[in-house]
C-alpha cells in the first residue's frame, strides 16, 4: 500500500486492496501487486505492523476444495513434463556430479547408440566472464 500511495501521491488510508489490485478510488488509480513490487522494496521495513482483523481475511479461513485432486488421482497432466504429444521427443540436460565439476568430454556416438536416443551435444550454458550465483 505504501508504495502505491507514495507513487500516486495519496495517503496510505485511501489504498484499498482486493484480489492482488491496490485501488485508489479518488483519482482512479490502480495496480497489480506485482507491478509495485520494485517501489516496495525501496521502503524500510516497519518495527511494528497494524495486522488485519479475523474478519477481515478473505481467503484464510474459508474452506477451498482441492481443484487438482481428481486430475491427480486420475493420472490426468498437470504440468508440462506430464504432457506427451504423439511424435514429440523429451530433452534432458546432464550436469556433472558435483558442484564446480566441468565437463571434459563424452562419446557421442556411443550416447546416441542407446535405446530412444536421437541425438546428444555439449554447449556451454554461461560465457567464461560470467559471475554465477547460487541459482546456477
């Protein structure tokens, strides 16, 4: 809300929020969580914080069915690596098997002599000068 209310230029107390929008009704104002996300992290964290009233959740404490338990026990797709297309091929990427091992070299055409195996190559997923981070 702050960050909302600092852009438009309002009091926090005018910003609403309902379903991820924050809503200044005086000037028409409006914007998605995300799209403040970057101003909010310029704003200091408060010592001390006016939470909600039980009554006021929306979401907690209300019962949600689960929408994806049939399609679980079903077998049903829900993600993209469940889903097969006739013809479509599977592609998998082999790391070496420790953190800060680098490849050396591998035997191609025995790799593609193996069962299912359409083809197989080596590329090099950052430039030497790239700084890795604890994602990579």
């Amino acid at each position: 809300k702050e960050a909302a209310a600092q852009a438009w230029g309002v009091s926090v107390d005018e910003i609403t929020t309902k379903d991820g929008v924050l809503t200044h009704e005086g000037s028409g104002n409006s914007a998605g969580y995300g799209e403040m996300a970057s101003a909010a992290t310029a704003i200091e964290v408060p010592e001390e914080v006016q939470l909600k009233d039980n009554g006021d959740f929306s979401i907690i404490g209300t019962d949600k069915k689960n929408v994806d338990g049939k399609k679980i026990v079903t077998g049903k797709p829900l993600y993209g690596l469940d889903v097969y297309k006739e013809g479509m091929l599977t592609a998998m990427i082999v790391h070496p098997p420790a953190f800060g091992m680098k490849f050396k070299s591998m035997n191609a055409e025995s790799v593609k002599s193996m069962p299912g195996i359409k083809d197989v190559f080596h590329f090099e997923a950052y430039p030497e000068d790239t700084e890795k981070r604890w994602s990579d």
